[in-house]
C-alpha cells in the first residue's frame, strides 16, 4: 500500500491543534460577554429560548413513547457512543494502512471532549427549568456537548470518506450528516435539557474545530514530504481512496434479486411481528391467573428476595453489553474491522439490518404489548418507559454477538477466533439475560420472547444476504493499493474497467468472486 511514515510534522500538527483549541475556548468567553452585554445577565438567555424550551417541553412530555423516541436518537450524540465512532473509525484507518489519517481522527475527537467542558465551565449558564424534566443533567447548559460531539465524531467520519464518493454520494452522505446532527440537537431541546442557542453553539465550535485541525493536518502533509491536497473537494487526504475503498466489484447492485431479497425480508419481519405479538397477547391475557404466570411471577419473587448489594452491582456489570450506547458502539467497531479485513460491504450491511430489525420489532411488539415491570422494590428509577415484554437488553445482544460469530465463522481459517466468537455468542447473552432477571425488570417469559424476536430474525438475515458469500479468507494478503486517478480519486472509471476485464480470465477459476 501506498504511504509516508507519519511522524514527520506531527509535533506541528498537535501544536496547532491545541492552538486552535484554546482559540475556540476564547471564542465561547467571548459568547459569555456578549449575551451579558445584551441581557444584561451573565450567562442568560434572551426570551425567545426560554418560550421555545418551555412549549417544546409541553408538547413532549404527555406521551411517554415519544420521549423514549428522542432519547434512542439523542444516544447517537452520547460522549460513550461518540468515542467508540472515532475508535472504529481509527481502528480501520490502522488496518487498512492509514496511520496519519487514524492519528487526525483520534486527536481531533480527543479535542471534542476537550473543548466541551472547557467551554461549559468558562460560561457557565443554568440548564432549563421546565414543567416536566425529561432527563437529569448536571453540568452547565452552552455549549451542548452533544452538539459539538456529534458534529466533531460524525464530520471526521464524513471528511475521511470524502475521497471515497462520487459527486452524488458526497452530497448524500453531506446531506444524511446534516440530518443526522440536527436530529441529536433536536433531542436535547425536545428533551428540556438545552436551549436552541446551546445547540448552535455547539455545531459552531465543532465545526470550527473541525476546520482548524484540516488545517493543521495539510501542514502535517506538507511536513511529511506529501504535496497539497489540491482543492477542498479533493479531500484530506486524496491518495487515501486506493487503500480505503472495497474491493472492486464488491459495491451493491440495483437488481431485481435485491429487490427479491428486500421483499423476503419485509414479509419475514411483518410475520416475525405477528408471531411476537401473538406471544405477547398469550403472556398477557390468554394465560393471565393461570398455574404458568404464578411460576413466573414467583420465580422474579426469589430472585429479588435473594439479591445482595454485590449481585446487584454484578447484575449491572453484566447487563451493559446489552444496553443501547453499548450495542451502537460495539456494532460500527464490529462493521469497521468487517470492512477492514473484508474489503466488503455484504457483511457491513448484514450488521445493520440484524440490529435496525431487531430494534424496529423490539419497539413495536413493547409499544404494543404494554406489559408492566414485576411490581419489584428497589427498581431502577431511570428505567425506560417501555414494556416489560420483550428484553430489549438481551434481544440486543443475541442479535450483536450472534451476527458477529456469523461473520467470524463465515471468513475466519484459525479455529481460535471462531471458537471465541461462539462462546461469546453464548455467554455474553445469558450473563445479559440473567443479570435482567436478577435485577427484577424482566418476567422469564420476557426473556423468552427475547429469543423469539432475535434468534429467527438473524437466521432470515443470514440466510437472505449469506453475508459470507464469495469473501476472501481473513488472515489473506491485503489487496495492493491502486494508482491515484486526476482529481484525487482511486481511479477512472475507465481504468477500472480495463482492470476488471483484465481479471475476468482469472475470476472465472477463483473460488472467491466479489459479492
């Protein structure tokens, strides 16, 4: 692969960065000094905020699904979920040879986490005060760090794949940012814990932030021996394509056999819905005063009266790797190693449809079923307003660590990995599923319609997208790094036809085509 040893210049680059960093703190103490010269009170805000927290407040607040709605979307921007993008997102720079890339994303989401508190210290304004509170923060309001989070994570992703897309897809993925960044801030003004002035604070100094470390990495370029970039649409680092892109040929296609597979798996979750919602009901009214209900419900009884402070704090432990932040954050560092070794987006996209899929019946069989939590002492006040029946937690981790153990059987030679990937499989899910009942949130039949829900639902995935279908074998050679097109892109269009039909005699013998 193509690359220049990525130490020269990086003392500049981190010298310049935490320059512009403390630049961007002065920039919110200026903010401070303005809105006292305008209201006249440190800290404080004009009425228009105050009016749209409160009727934002008023309008959210009566109904409950909504609510756990917005806090779903706003753990996009959670500092948890947004380290583990940047982590991903690094770690697939290594694998694929991209040192001075991973080194700019790391630093620039490290200067995210900075510049929050910094900024929220200096300033020092007071969170809303509103009717109903949707959600417990304790920290000073501006700037929201969701906001600059969000921005700083999601745009270094955006910048880095920049080389990567055509015309058309650059201004879709720019557009699906954007979209993304205002429905995180959208949350936390939904949520009652910002002002609309916290939000655009926070996308103006994470977007400025962003720009002071492009710059700073075009002269670590430069110090490196590496010429300018050329103009902005070329990218931070145009020569990166070559090596980032997949595979040849491993892009998806627009046929009627991707349209098939989509109908299969729409009806195969519309049936799957049913078959849940048909449990549920039996949990819930068929069966409701008979001998199977009281077992369950004695069952949850022991289980609490049996509990200890340790077991409690045990329970907690083992029951995070089936919590939201938890899944979306081991779920992108599981597609960007996929996409790493791979080199394609078949198993990136099993993944996401394993994991949206299950999410999707989990918050609608829950909505519907409406099944309450065992009348427990000592529950968790912060609990979710969803129903007892399913698990999310545990039909989360069945569908993670089943999907990943898919994957690692399917293109992994060594009997280690996938002797790993198996039991993982199957521990972590009954360590979650237990540490639920324990806990006292779950019935034991919630725990059952948990496997109902994610076991089927993998297996049709599987067996619709055959995610291991013509994959190379991890552990193989990483494939070499083409020459660099005009413009910054891998290639021309020509050229990669020439190369495709230069392959075709050879592809025909391959075990491995692309997919």
């Amino acid at each position: 692969m193509t690359g220049v040893p990525a130490r020269p210049g990086l003392g500049r680059f981190l010298g310049r960065s935490s320059a512009a960093a403390m630049a961007l703190v002065a920039a919110a103490v200026g903010f401070v000094l303005l809105t006292a010269a305008v209201t006249g009170r440190p800290g404080r805000v004009v009425g228009a905020d105050g009016w749209l927290a409160d009727r934002l407040n008023a309008l959210v607040s009566p109904h409950p699904v909504l609510v756990q709605a917005l806090r779903v979307v706003t753990m996009l921007g959670d500092t948890p979920v947004l380290g583990l993008v940047v982590t991903a997102l690094a770690a697939y720079l290594v694998l694929r040879g991209r040192a001075r890339l991973a080194g700019y994303a790391v630093v620039t989401g490290l200067g995210g986490l900075v510049l929050t508190p910094a900024a929220k210290d200096l300033v020092g304004r007071l969170r809303p005060v509103v009717d109903v509170p949707l959600a417990a923060v304790g920290d000073p309001s501006f700037p929201s760090g969701h906001a600059l989070g969000s921005t700083v994570a999601y745009g270094v992703v955006l910048m880095v794949a920049w080389p990567l897309l055509g015309r058309r897809a650059r201004i879709g993925a720019a557009a699906a940012t954007v979209a993304l960044l205002v429905a995180v801030g959208a949350t936390r003004l939904a949520l009652g814990v910002h002002y609309l002035s916290d939000v655009v604070g926070g996308w103006m100094l994470g977007g400025l932030w962003l720009a002071a470390t492009a710059v700073a990495f075009a002269g670590w370029r430069r110090a490196g021996g590496l010429p300018r970039s050329g103009a902005l649409g070329a990218g931070l680092e145009p020569e990166s394509a070559a090596d980032l892109e997949p595979a040849p040929g491993s892009r998806p296609t627009h046929d009627r056999h991707a349209w098939q597979a989509a109908a299969v798996l729409v009806v195969g979750w519309v049936l799957l819905l049913g078959v849940l919602l048909a449990l549920g009901r039996l949990v819930t009214d068929v069966l409701a005063g008979t001998a199977v209900i009281d077992f369950s419900s004695d069952v949850t009884r022991w289980v609490a009266l049996n509990r200890t402070p340790l077991t409690v704090d045990l329970a907690h432990a083992a029951s995070l790797p089936g919590g939201t932040p938890a899944v979306i954050g081991q779920g992108l560092l599981a597609a960007a190693v996929a996409l790493a070794l791979l080199r394609r987006w078949r198993p990136v996209l099993f993944l996401a449809l394993v994991l949206v899929g299950e999410l999707a019946l989990f918050l609608t069989t829950a909505t519907i079923i409406d099944r309450t939590r065992p009348q427990l002492p000592g529950l968790d006040p912060a609990l979710p307003p969803t129903s007892s029946f399913p698990s999310g937690h545990l039909s989360a981790a069945l569908s993670l660590y089943g999907a990943v153990a898919v994957l690692v059987l399917a293109h992994a030679r060594a009997r280690l990995p996938r002797v790993l990937a198996v039991a993982a499989a199957v521990v972590v899910p009954f360590a979650v599923g237990v540490s639920r009942l324990h806990l006292g949130v779950h019935h034991p039949l919630d725990l059952l319609g948990s496997l109902v829900l994610a076991l089927p639902w993998l297996l049709l995935v599987r067996a619709v997208l055959r995610p291991g279908r013509a994959a190379p074998v991890v552990g193989a050679p990483l494939p070499r790094a083409r020459p660099v097109g005009s413009g910054g892109r891998a290639s021309s269009s020509g050229d990669r036809q020439r190369r495709n039909g230069a392959r075709g005699s050879s592809a025909s013998s391959s075990p491995c085509s692309p997919c």
